[in-house]
C-alpha cells in the first residue's frame, strides 16, 4: 500500500502547485524576497522604515457556507476573492495597507484544476487589495471532507503608522457616516439563505426577473474589496475617523464596534437602496426586518465616519475609486452602539 491508494495524490498536489503559479505570479510586489515553494514567505520591511511608530495589522476569516453554493454550481473562480475580502477588508478598517496574504485550502480529494481556480480567485482579490499572495497550503484529506467538497480560509497581514491608525477615539457628535454599498449577500448569512432557498442546481439556476439574474449568480457575486475605496479617502485628504466592514451580525453587531463610548450610530433605513437580493431573502423566508439587519449587510458592506465638513468630499472620493456611497447617517451623543431608524 501507498499513499495514493490511501487517498493522497502527492502527484496531484505537484500538479495543482505548478498550474496556480501563474495566478500567484500576478500578485508579486518588490517587498516579497523569494519565489513561490519555499517553506515560507519573506517580506522585506526596509520600505516601511521611514514610518515613525509601524504597526503591523493582521486579520483571519474563511468563505463558510457560501462553498456550498459553489459546489452546487460547480463554480470555484470567485471564493477566493471573498476569502481575500473577508480578510483585508478588516485590515483596512484599521487604517492599514495590506501587505500579504496566505491562503489555506483542506479538500476530500485534491483536483488540481479546481484547486488552480480557487487560487485564481484567491489572486484576484490580492490583485484588488493591491496585497501579494506570498504562500499557502493545500491539504488533501480523504475521510474528512467528502471528495467533492474543500474549505478555505486566509491570513492578512498589513501595515499602518500608528498615527494613521483608525481608532475611533476622536469621534464626536455630528459626524458624518458613509456607507458604502455591497455587492449583494457577501460571505455572511449563508446559513440562513440556505435554509429560505431551495439548494438544488435547478433552482440555483433559475433566472428571477427582479434580481436580473440568476439566483445563483446573484447569491455566488463576490464580496467587495475596500482596500482602493478607503485608500482613496485617504488619499483626498479626509480623516476616517472610524470604520466597520459589515459582515456577520450585520449592523447592529459590527457599527457599535467602531463607536467610542458615549456616541451612538444613527443610520438612516431609507438613506439608501436595499438592493432586490434582501427583499426577496426577507419575503420568501418571512424574515422580520430586525434580524435582516442583524445578519446581513442589507447592501452597506463598509460604514465609516468623517468629520461633517469632508462628507462631500469623502462621498467624491469614494466614487472616484468606482464604488458607490451614500451619506447613511451621522454620529449622536448616547450609549455606545447603533440605532436604525
């Protein structure tokens, strides 16, 4: 007996590590000091020396039961940019440029094709967050994941001057907050979706007038990368005061974690379009609104605050990266969370 007849192909991992290379290859900045297949990933800081104070920011997450979504489609290219989202985004809440990531792939049985689509996602959302894609492990375990199933999960690491962090702390009454819209679901909430829509290819695949697209396309879109859009408010010399990416808990668990004491999030419901995806989440599964908001991202997949005089131009700044804002509510004097009203 061998290890293959045991249920790993070591040749298939060959495989799969030679076809992702040129996805990896697309990420590269000049910091990463070796190639792809050591033991581990260097990159070089001397860059950042000039930083009075650098902190090292650093962020963990996985898809979850979205996978499920796309084993049923057969649809492996796009997981990988919400694993990357899941990850960076929270990194750049912090103020922080992402720096590099490492991606963790456990399958049942490793089809090298499939894992190199996984990994095309994985570089594409590095791509996006403008992060290097510097290592990564897949493990083939036969018995614990069935054969046609795998998890996925990343790590983030970014730097930020400690006196560019976003901490929050100098919040006040009247600031202004900006919420930034969503793609759609995102990777949060899954478990719910899967209950509400029937999991079965047919109606993955059917085409729904008002999602003007398939449901399964509308469910599989990928999570938004907030890297550029953040960096660009940065860049238009507007102070972020606080920021939230929402995901699971949706608002009412992520807002009052950028919220210092004494203030209170006053988001407006009708500031914005909820985008079809939740309406119809909300109708089919009988949902009461509250636990809408209090699992999704209800189409705002960023909140940030700004002092009330750079709203405009933060609103500017957040098109001019290609996304879509609106000025949701504003930050009152109260308890620390958030109320929707």
């Amino acid at each position: 007996m061998d290890y293959k007849q045991a249920g790993v192909d070591i040749e298939a991992g060959y495989k799969s590590v030679a076809l992702l290379k040129e996805h990896v290859k697309k990420t590269m900045r000049p910091e990463v000091l070796d190639g792809i297949g050591g033991f581990s990933g260097a990159f070089s800081m001397k860059k950042y020396k000039e930083m009075e104070d650098p902190v090292l920011v650093s962020g963990t997450d996985g898809v979850g039961t979205k996978l499920k979504l796309a084993f049923l489609m057969d649809r492996h290219d796009t997981v990988g940019i919400d694993c990357v989202a899941m990850c960076v985004n929270d990194v750049a809440c912090a103020g922080a440029e992402p720096l590099f990531f490492l991606d963790y792939i456990a399958c049942g049985k490793n089809i090298p094709e499939r894992i190199a689509l996984i990994v095309k996602g994985v570089a594409d959302g590095c791509v996006q967050a403008g992060a290097t894609l510097i290592g990564g492990e897949t493990a083939e375990m036969p018995g614990f994941y069935p054969e046609d199933e795998y998890d996925l999960a990343g790590f983030a690491v970014g730097i930020v001057d400690r006196k560019d962090r976003i901490t929050g702390e100098n919040l006040r009454a009247g600031d202004v907050l900006i919420g930034v819209a969503s793609s759609g679901v995102h990777s949060n909430g899954f478990s719910l979706v899967r209950k509400v829509f029937a999991m079965t290819p047919e109606n993955l695949a059917a085409y729904r007038e008002e999602l003007g697209a398939t449901l399964g396309d509308a469910l599989l879109a990928p999570t938004k990368i907030y890297v550029k859009t953040l960096k660009s408010v940065k860049d238009a010399g507007v102070r972020v005061k606080a920021c939230s990416h929402i995901t699971g808990g949706g608002f009412y668990e992520n807002v009052p974690r950028m919220m210092k004491e004494g203030t209170v999030a006053v988001i407006r419901k009708d500031s914005y379009p909820v985008p079809p995806i939740f309406r119809l989440l909300q109708r089919e599964g009988d949902i009461e609104e509250k636990v809408m908001y209090n699992t999704f991202n209800m189409g705002i997949g960023l909140v940030f605050a700004v002092d009330a005089a750079d709203a405009d131009k933060a609103l500017a700044a957040v098109a001019a990266a290609g996304e879509t804002g609106y000025r949701i509510g504003s930050v009152e004097s109260g308890e620390k969370g958030v109320k929707l009203i």
